[in-house]
C-alpha cells in the first residue's frame, strides 16, 4: 500500500497528467482516520458550500495582480490539489504528522506557487485577497497558515474540520457564495476574515495522504 501510495504521489507532484486518475487514488482515500501529513497532496473542500480551493494562472484584475485563487464546484480539477509544506525554518519532514497550531504552507501543484494573502482588498467583498505566489524558490512568511483543529484532536486527519488563519494577517481562509463573473464554472471568491465564522471551516477530501513516517 505505501508504495502504491507513494508512487501515485510522484506522479500527481510531476503533473504528469492534466487529470487525475481518481479511480487509482480511491483506494488510499478509502480509509478512516488517514493522517495529513507533510508531502500529503490534497484537496480542500469548503464545508459550508462544498467547494474545493482551487487556483490557475490568471491573475487578478485588481488588487496584488496575483495569481488568483478561488472555490471550484468541480471535484475532478487537477487544478484544486495542493501540497502540505512545512515552514521555511521548519525540521518536519515528509511524512510527519501535523497537530493543531502548526505553521504550514500549500502549494499549488499545477503551478508550483504558494497558498499567500496580504492587505489587499479581495475583489468582491474587499475582505483580504487571497492569492498564490512565489514557487519552489522563492516563498515568505505571506505563504504562513495556522492549523487550528475543530473538536478535541490535537493531529490533522481527513475529513476532519479545520480553520487555516494566515499569520501575517490574522485573516481565517474564508469563502462564500459571491461569485464571479468573468470565471466559467460557478467560481466564488476565497478571502481571508479575521472573525471566525462558520464560512471559514475546510475539510480535506481527494488526494494522495502519504503514511506517517514511524522512523523517528
């Protein structure tokens, strides 16, 4: 199983396919009480409208001009996976597990850029923009969430409701369902809100969970 698992990973990190085979990742989806841990490539799922994070390489009109970000009702995107990193300054390794008030990063798979906000207003509700930036090379501490964990866990698992807050900003990663316009598929805004609202609770859903490293 860990084998298959890892390389199925490999494969989705490469993108050596624009889709993904979900039929070959049900199988280490399937089990209960999977740990995300770093390495891990997974989609997010908004849990109040059932979205999945998502990006590709169009920027925004307004704001930073970054690459946009926002929440796609489509659960077969290879465009919605992302990579769990550990921080710049971190020691975790691929393979460790993650607990509750962790400081990690996520990449975008496709486009090898960060999970990122700031001060700019995002550009349907003026709430903070989020955005993805930088790439393999080049990342701050703009790229920083906080794992806050729903409930008495104290170690990331799949399905299980968490709150990412970015720690530059003190924004919840947040979304609703102010759509845009000028995006194809029923896209809606992701944002960042300082107040914690049921809006701003995610999920892990599809993805490749890499297996706790038991090494130590």
């Amino acid at each position: 199983m860990a084998a298959s698992v890892l390389a199925l990973a490999v494969a989705l990190l490469l993108g050596a396919s624009s889709r993904v085979d979900h039929g070959a990742a049900a199988a280490p989806v399937s089990e209960e009480g999977l740990q995300v841990t770093y390495g891990s490539t997974v989609k997010l799922m908004h849990e109040k409208t059932k979205v999945r994070l998502h990006s590709h390489d169009v920027a925004y009109g307004s704001g930073s001009g970054q690459q946009s970000v926002t929440g796609f009702p489509e659960i077969d995107d290879s465009n919605s996976y992302w990579v769990v990193r550990p921080t710049l300054d971190s020691s975790a390794k691929q393979g460790d597990a993650i607990e509750t008030g962790s400081i990690i990063r996520l990449q975008h798979m496709r486009t090898r850029r960060w999970l990122h906000s700031h001060l700019h207003a995002s550009p349907l509700s003026g709430n903070l923009e989020v955005s993805c930036f930088g790439g393999d090379g080049q990342s701050d501490t703009g790229d920083y969430w906080r794992l806050e964990i729903e409930g008495k866990d104290k170690v990331w698992k799949r399905d299980q409701k968490v709150r990412l807050r970015h720690v530059d900003t003190g924004g919840y990663l947040h979304s609703h369902n102010k759509k845009y316009n000028r995006l194809g598929g029923g896209q809606q805004e992701v944002c960042g809100v300082r107040d914690k609202r049921a809006e701003n609770i995610w999920s892990t859903a599809e993805g490749v969970y890499l297996p706790v490293d038991e090494s130590k």
